[in-house]
C-alpha cells in the first residue's frame, strides 16, 4: 500500500471518533447512565473484535506480546474515562476542544521519542487545526464560557491519554496482525472501564436489551474500528502526522449533529469544519512534498 493509502486509513479511524458524540446523545436521551453507555461500548466492541479474529487467519503470539498489547490499551480505556468525567462540569463543546490538544501532543510526543523535530508544515497545519477546532465548537462566538478546574484537567488528561494510545498504536506490536493487535489493544482498555464501570447491566434483562443497539454501534465505531485502522496505517505513518489525520473526529462529529439530532450548527462552526479539513490537507501535501524532495535528492546522489 501506498503512504497516501495508510493517512487516508488513520483519517477513517478518526472519523470513527466522529460519530460517536451523536449515539452517546440518542442513549443519553433514552435515559441510560453514562455507567451504562460506557461499559455496554466498550463490552460490545471488544466481542465484535474477537468475533472478527475468529474468521481472521491465526498467529502465534507470545504470552509477553500479549502483556504488552494489553497494557498499550489501557490509555484507550482511559481515554474515556476521562473524557466522561470532564463532561460532567464542562459543556461539550469545551470538552471535545480539550480533548482535541491531541493534534500537538501527538508531535511533542513525536519529537521527544523519535527525535523527529516538528516542520514548520507540520506546525502551521496544527495552528490551523486548534483555530477550525475553537470555531467548529462554537466557542468563539458564545458570549459566555464556563471553565471548571477539574474538568479542565480531566480533558486534558483525555488528551494525553489518547495520544499516548496513537502513539503505542505506531510502536508497538508491528509484526503482530492488524486485527489480533486491534483486539489485545481494545481488551486492555475494556479491562479499565470495567474496574471504574462495573457492568452490573448485564444483570438487568430489560436494561441490557435496551442499551444493545446502541452499545453495539458504540462498540463498533469507538472501540472496534479505531485500533484496527491505527494498527494498519500508524506504523507506517507515525504520531505526528497520526494525531493531525485523527482531527477528522470534529467534522463528523458537527456534521451528524445537524443530520441526525437536527441541532443548529452556525456559519461559524461550517466555516470551523472546513478550516480543520484544510489543515489535515496541508499536513499531508506537505508530507508529499517533502518525501518527493528527499527522492529526488537520492536520485540525483546516485
């Protein structure tokens, strides 16, 4: 595959993330708890997961392989955990922007770990991205902003947590297949949810009946498909330009909110999406250039 294919992947994956604001606030409104919500996505992606590596072809993994993949899900259950908890003293569109630091994190990350110093591409496509994000939420032109200390520290957390899982996603367990990876990565953070959520639903009949249809597409969108689309393009890709691919999730996100729950989205927030898109343009154009340039200088070496 080419590298082109693999961004376009990662970008799917944070598509993913998109969708799942609109179903949390269907399940919300049918009265489930955010106990409920959570573990039911999580349970139901990682057996969605699993069902899949059963008509996969196997391989062999050893048992320190399969430790390391499950702690390298941990910040993925986290990730959650945290977010939720900043969404019970911020309002969403402050949360998500919290959540959205990501896109810088992810190439600090880059730069610390892999000695790969950030391009001033890179660093005008993410001042692009955090300008579309403050106007794809809606925050700059709201009169009134509350800001709580500990929800502020809950959503960053949730953005450190989920760098440090796209992060693990590029590094480790490169030669374990796709899915067999997507499924230890997404039963480590399964195994988080369960200890702060304990799924006391599965004994409930009626309520377990009720939250499936939304577990399930919960469990497919925001736990099944992610890790498997980050552990196909991430390694070929990296963080850095990872996290920018991953800033797909506010689009989508503001774009289903007008389509399936009919909520007002202003010129503001439209003209928000399309600087976010533009951003994740320009870091991937720039990345083309910069390869095309780097093979032309070897071909004129040799």
């Amino acid at each position: 595959m080419k590298t082109w294919q693999y961004a376009l992947i990662v970008f799917l994956g944070g598509c993913c993330y998109g969708v799942l604001s609109t179903f949390v606030k269907l399940a919300y409104a049918a009265n489930f708890s955010v106990t409920v919500v959570t573990g039911s996505q999580y349970l139901f992606g990682v057996l969605l997961t699993w069902v899949l590596v059963l008509f996969t072809k196997k391989q062999k993994i050893t048992l320190k392989q399969a430790f390391r993949l499950l702690l390298s899900g941990i910040p993925f259950g986290l990730t959650g955990v945290f977010y939720y908890q900043a969404l019970q003293t911020l309002n969403a569109s402050l949360a998500i922007i919290f959540l959205f630091q990501f896109v810088w994190i992810g190439t600090l990350f880059e730069w610390i770990f892999n000695k790969k110093k950030p391009t001033k591409g890179k660093i005008t496509s993410i001042c692009i991205l955090i300008i579309g994000s403050l106007l794809a939420a809606g925050l700059i032109t709201k009169s009134e902003v509350v800001l709580s200390l500990q929800g502020s520290v809950w959503g960053l957390l949730s953005a450190l947590t989920f760098t440090t899982f796209i992060f693990l996603s590029s590094s480790v367990g490169k030669n374990t297949p796709p899915v067999m990876k997507s499924a230890f990565l997404s039963t480590g953070g399964l195994m988080v949810v369960l200890i702060v959520y304990p799924p006391m639903f599965l004994f409930d009949l009626p309520v377990l009946m009720g939250i499936a249809p939304y577990g399930l597409l919960l469990g497919l969108f925001g736990v099944a498909l992610p890790p498997l689309l980050f552990s196909i393009g991430m390694p070929h890709i990296g963080p850095g330009l990872g996290t920018i691919l991953t800033a797909s999730e506010l689009p989508v996100a503001v774009t289903l909110s007008a389509l399936i729950l009919v909520e007002y989205v202003s010129f503001s927030q439209w003209l928000g999406v399309v600087i976010i898109l533009i951003g994740i343009a320009s870091s991937n154009l720039t990345r083309k250039d910069r390869t095309e340039s780097v093979s032309i200088q070897k071909k004129s070496v040799s």
